[in-house]
C-alpha cells in the first residue's frame, strides 16, 4: 500500500466494552510497532513484531492489550474491558528493516479511542 | 527521570528567524536519534535522523548530536507559519526501543 493504514480513525466504547484496532502496514515491511499517544505526550511504546513474531510486548499495559499479526502483515490491537484510562489515540508504525539496522518508521494516521 | 526530555513550550518564533529545539537522553548506550514533526491530529513524521556526532543539514533543517552531553537539538533556518507543529525528539536507546519524549510545540508568528 501507499502508506500505513489504520482503521477506524475513531472509536468511541462504554467503559467494559471490547474494542479491536487495526493496521495494515506498508507492503513488504517486516516490523511493526504499537504506539499510545496520550493527549500533549510523545507516543509511548506498546509493543513490536518482527513479521508475525512479536518480539517484545514489554510496553503493554496491562493484560487486558493484547496484539498479534498472524501472517505477519495486518496486526490488530485488541483491548478488553476498556477503562476510561484507555482513551487515547494508538498509533501503528511500519520499517522495512529489522529494529537493530538504522530504519526509519512510517507511521499510520492512528485511532482515536475515547472510552465514556 | 524520563529518558528522553524536552521543553514543552509552546516556542514563539518571528517568521524567518531560526527556531532552535533542544532534547536530553539518560541512556547513554543510545544510538540513533530521530525528530518527527506532528501537525495537531495528525501522525508523527519523520524530519531528521542523526547517528554521529557533529551536524547534519537537510535543507532548511539541521540536526546537532553531542553523544557526550547527551544532548541533540534541531535547527530550523527561515521559519515558515508551516513549521508551526509539535517537533518529537526520538532515541533508540541500548534495548532497541525507541523512547520518545513529549514534544516541543512551536508556532512560527507571522
């Protein structure tokens, strides 16, 4: 694809609701990161897989986020029981490199997620 | 203290002067440093990225990296209105993460 894809571009959920959260990197990109970006903060790291391995899970919250990427393209974020803790915009990044050589990250529009 | 750290601002900046951000890092095993610029609601992009000491010049854009005061700052030559945004400094630090700090929020006044 042209870009990072990321869908929906905004979720509403009632505190307890499940929601799932989609990216669908860019063509041929072999690692893909899950970033939290709370309001007037840098994103914060959630976690990073490495085709369909996840390689490090070490930024997630709590054990209600879960993320996989099965065939190792699309990935999607899964939080359960949202709490209202939860509402920020995620933000999902592809690089055509593994994380050790010098890649650079292209990042998806994100997902605004305000849980009420 | 946080890993990656930068003054929040906002930084107010006449049109066609240079705006200077600045960055701290702790890790000092890090190797990598990177700016994104964020337009408000939008996702981060990146700018600049610096790996060795000294300065690195693209376009009106120049990246300064001191690994031994851990310091790296972004220059930014004859401000436009459009470089007003939130300039993310980013440090791939010893385990590979890249650790982002909060942003600086820069408005170019016209």
């Amino acid at each position: 694809g042209a870009g990072v894809s990321q869908s929906p571009r905004y979720k509403v959920a009632k505190r307890g609701q499940d929601v799932a959260l989609r990216c669908d990197p860019i063509s041929g990109h072999v690692s893909l990161f899950w970033y939290q970006q709370a309001l007037g903060q840098g994103p914060e790291f959630l976690t990073y897989f490495q085709n369909e391995a996840q390689l490090d899970k070490s930024g997630l919250p709590s054990d209600r986020f879960f993320a996989e990427r099965p065939e190792g393209s699309v990935s999607t974020l899964k939080i359960q029981r949202t709490q209202q803790e939860d509402s920020a915009v995620y933000l999902c990044a592809s690089s055509n490199r593994d994380r050790l050589a010098k890649n650079i990250q292209y990042f998806g529009a994100g997902t605004r997620l305000s849980v009420l | 203290q946080k890993e990656v750290e930068q003054n929040s601002g906002p930084l107010s900046v006449p049109e066609g002067a240079i705006a200077s951000l600045n960055c701290t890092y702790s890790d000092r095993g890090s190797q990598s440093f990177f700016w994104y610029r964020q337009y408000s609601g939008k996702s981060p992009e990146l700018i600049m990225s610096i790996y060795s000491n000294g300065d690195k010049e693209d376009g009106r854009f120049t990246a300064q990296l001191n690994k031994a005061s851990q310091y790296v700052s972004l220059l930014i030559r004859d401000s436009q209105p459009s470089d007003s945004a939130t300039y993310l400094c980013a440090v791939r630090n010893r385990d590979d993460k890249i650790i982002f700090g909060k942003g600086t929020r820069l408005h170019i006044l016209p």
